[in-house]
C-alpha cells in the first residue's frame, strides 16, 4: 500500500489505525445489516409511514440527547477504557434483541425501544472513537484519517444492507439481528489489543461532569470555525435525513420490491460514498472546502427528487448512488471542519456537537418528512425536502469552513505558572483574573482591536465574562478582567492555552509598553474566615 498513489490511503501506514479501522468495518457491517433488518421488519409489523420513518428516528434520538453528555464523559476519563465499557454494553443488548426476534416476541413498541437502545450504545461511544483518531495518525495525515473512517463506514454500508436483505430473505429476519450482536466483538478485542501512546502527566483532577458540559458549550459559543460548522452540518441534514427515513417505502411502496431491493438501495448509497470518497482529493483542488459542500448539497437535492419520481428500480439505485456521493463529500468536509477547528482537551465535547446537530437534524427531519409522506405521500416529501435543501444553501452561504492546514491547536505552556495557593483552596471561586496594560495613546484603537480578537481565546478556554477597562485619570493605562469559576480552573485555563492562542496573545503584549503586562489574581471572599 503506498500512500504516495492516493492521500487517502497514507493513514494505513500506522498499524493502530489500520487494525481498529478494519475492526470497525466489520462491526459497521453487522450494524447495516442490522439496520436494513429493522427498517424492514417493521414495514412488516406496521407499515403506517409514520411508524416506518420512526425507527430512523428511533436510532437518532439518542445521538441527539446523548451525544453530548457521552462528549464531556470522553473528555473526562480514559477514552480506551470508556469504550471498550461501551461498546460490551451495546454488544449485551443487540442479542437480547436478537433473542427476541428469533422467539418471534418482537412488537413495533419492543422494535422501537431496542431501536433506541443500541443507538444509546452507539450516541455514548461516538465521540470517543472520533476523538481517538488525532492518537492513531500523525497530524499530517488526520484530515486523510477522517475520510479513510468515512469510507469504512460507506463501505459497510455498501456491504452490510445487501447482505442484510439476502440473509433475510435466506435464512430469516433474525439472521442480521444475531450477526450485528456478533460482529461487535471485533471493535472491543481491538481496542483491548491497542495501547495508545504515552500522554504528560496530568497533575490536576477530572473536570466535574456539568462543569465539563457548561466548558464545552462555551467553548463552541466562541469557537467561530466550530459554530459555522455546525450551522452548515444543521442545514445540510435536517433535509438529507428526508431519503434515510423514507427509503424502506421508496422501495416497497414506490418500485414495489422486496427486502433485497430494499438492500440494494442502501448498498447503492454505500457503493456511492465509497466512490465519491477517492474523488474527493481532486474535488478539493478544484473547489474550496466550501465548493465541495454546496456540491453536495446539490446532488443531495438531485437524489431527493430522483428518488420522488422512482417508479423503477433503475431509478432509484441511480439516486441512490447519487445520494452516496454527496452524503461523503459532505460528511467528510464537515467532520474535517470540526476536527481542525479544536484542541484536544474538548475534542470529544467538539466532535459530540457536531453529532449532536447531525442526529438533532436527522431525528426532527425523519419525523417530519414521516409526516408529510402520511398525509401527501411520500413523493411530495421527497420534492419538498428536495426543495429545502437548495432554499438553505443561500441561507448558510456565510458560514465558511475552515482549511484543514495552517492552525497550530497543539498546546503552548507559553503562560507562566500563576501563584501557587494550597490545594485545599482549589475549589474557591469566583476567581477574577486582571491584565495591566500600558499602551501610547496613538496605538489605543489597534490595541482594544487585538484584545478583543484575543477575549474569545479567554472565553474558549473557560472564562465566563471578560471585559475591558480606560483608566480615567492615567491615559494609556488599561484593565483586561476574565472571570471563572474556580482557582482550580483557572490552573486548567493555563493548561488549555496552544501555540495558535499565543501568538494571539503576542499580538497583544506587543502594544504593552512597559516590560510584561501586570497580572494579578483575586479569589472571592468568603463572608466569615476559613477555618485553618
């Protein structure tokens, strides 16, 4: 294999992510026949469309409500460990749902339930496997990693859901349900088999579980190229969503097959992505990181309508395929777009927002193209999501996508080590936190221009107010304030700061006139004193 021949293959050079990513195929190849079986089993339970389109929405609910909570876990404790938990979790509930269904106890509600269980197992596990991939590669070779992952996940998909529909109409609905239990092990004796490298020492205790989440949501509050992320991932699958829930009916209803066309649809979308994953690198040296992302905003908007007007099979895998180029190029874009834009002590909570906006968009979008395919049929859903996703391109045209090079988030231990207090104290908050800067009065306008620029950095890494004062009566003496919530975050604060922040910072200090700007720390005073 040289990586030389396709940037997409240079991640395969390290062992650990070529065995985790052969490891995960294989387990994404039980999980799509496992989704092709449910999608299918309940059109023969209850084939009302809304019912149909909720099992899509069962299975991104919980990435919706869980996702996040599952980001500040990660961040939390060890992500080898916290998966490996997860994943034999997930394993232990697959084959209770095999069983069921083999016993033929199974109902629509029991289908449901389990549905939204194993996407519980997946929405707690989702961050960690993305936030573990900057330990798998080098740095280099990340934005490759994270559309190699993307294909092994595309190339399940073409596999697993033909697969799905040959073992069902073969051996019987139960077959997938058993094979996706099974095929779990292989993730949990990879990561038992992985020894992830060595990390420094770090001296201070894990972040509280709320405390983790309030960091991370103001992390991304103020993390511009995360947020313009997230609001192009909204916009994008809040429609895209519309043919996942819909597809089991497409092919039932509309082109009247049975479950192997049904796979072969999901296949196709698969075959696709797969596809459009080894055009992305030339897609990307004629089209900005944006371009690519409108492009397959676009096809998605073809497939949409392609699969509205499907009367014949011909038809439908041709917007299947359609449908699975355009779902890598923009998946793969975005993914990319998250994970350069953060440091790793909130990768996991980064990552976990961007699922969290990719299932929210999924789950309301099933249920409400569900419902629109009840009452107008499921063509008319189609052409109307078809006709959203080309409204919300100009809508989101703004929020541009960071470059996959240039930022430097590794971390900088450039601030020097603030006052030491005892460790009893830690938890004592608010801590306030001043900057004395003197700057000559023809450099005020650029210096309050940079500081502001910089008072994000302070609000990424876990400020909850900043300001900025003017000394009155001394012109040219200004006062940078930062609030937190403890003297113990604030030492993380130090720890949090990369090599991107200090040259912001750089920028600063250079309109200080007078040696190094003035840093003094206050903690706030308790009414009655502390007994010793």
């Amino acid at each position: 294999m040289h990586a030389n021949s396709n940037p997409v293959l240079a991640p395969f050079q390290s062992r650990p992510f070529a065995v985790i990513w052969t490891a995960t195929v294989l387990s994404n190849i039980g999980t799509w026949m496992y989704n092709a079986g449910s999608g299918w089993l309940m059109t023969s339970l209850d084939a009302s469309p809304l019912i149909v389109s909720l099992v899509q929405a069962a299975a991104s609910l919980p990435m919706f409500l869980l996702t996040l909570p599952a980001g500040a876990l990660t961040d939390m404790f060890d992500k080898r460990r916290f998966l490996i938990i997860g994943e034999s979790a997930t394993t232990v509930a697959a084959l209770v749902l095999a069983a069921l269904i083999a016993l033929r106890l199974i109902n629509p509600r029991m289908l449901l339930l389990f549905t939204f269980l194993l996407g519980a197992g997946s929405a707690l596990t989702a961050p960690g496997w993305q936030a573990i991939v900057p330990s798998l590669v080098a740095a280099k070779t990340l934005p490759a990693a994270v559309t190699a992952n993307s294909i092994g996940i595309n190339l399940s998909r073409a596999v697993g859901p033909a697969l799905g529909g040959l073992t069902i109409a073969a051996v019987g609905i139960a077959a997938p349900f058993w094979i996706n239990a099974i095929s779990n092990l292989a993730v949990i004796l990879a990561l038992l088999w992985w020894r992830p490298p060595e990390r420094a020492l770090d001296t201070l205790p894990a972040e509280r579980f709320f405390a983790a989440l309030t960091t991370g949501l103001r992390h991304a509050r103020h993390n511009a190229d995360l947020r313009g992320t997230l609001m192009r991932a909204l916009g994008f699958f809040s429609f895209a969503g519309a043919y996942w829930a819909l597809l089991p009916l497409i092919a039932r209803t509309q082109v009247r097959g049975g479950p192997e066309l049904y796979g072969l649809l999901l296949g196709a979308i698969g075959t696709g992505a797969v596809s459009g994953a080894f055009l992305l690198p030339s897609l990307k040296r004629q089209l900005s990181r944006d371009g690519v992302v409108t492009a397959g905003t676009l096809g998605t908007a073809l497939a949409l309508a392609l699969y509205g007007l499907a009367r014949t099979p011909l038809t439908a895998l041709a917007a299947s395929l359609i449908a699975g180029v355009s779902w890598i190029v923009v998946i793969a874009n975005l993914n990319v777009a998250a994970q350069v834009s953060l440091p790793d002590w909130v990768r996991g909570r980064g990552v976990a927002l961007l699922m969290t906006t990719y299932f929210g968009g999924m789950t309301l979008g099933s249920v409400a193209w569900g419902q629109v395919a009840t009452s107008f049929g499921v063509p008319v859903a189609l052409f109307a999501a078809a006709a959203g996703a080309l409204i919300v391109l100009p809508l989101t045209a703004g929020r541009k996508l960071p470059a996959a090079t240039g930022r430097d988030l590794t971390p900088s231990s450039a601030w020097p080590a603030p006052v030491s207090v005892p460790e009893s104290e830690h938890d004592r908050g608010p801590v306030l936190v001043t900057v004395e800067y003197r700057v000559r009065p023809s450099d005020r306008t650029e210096f309050l221009q940079a500081l502001r620029a910089f008072s994000g950095e302070r609000r990424r890494d876990g400020a909850y107010a900043w300001d900025v004062f003017e000394d009155v009566a001394d012109v040219g003496r200004f006062l940078e304030t930062f609030l937190l919530d403890s003297w113990l975050e604030h030492l993380r604060q130090h720890a949090r700061t990369t090599r991107e922040d200090q040259v912001i910072q750089s920028a600063v200090n250079r309109f200080h006139s007078e040696g190094q700007p003035k840093i003094t720390h206050y903690i706030a005073a308790p009414p009655t004193p502390r007994k010793a």
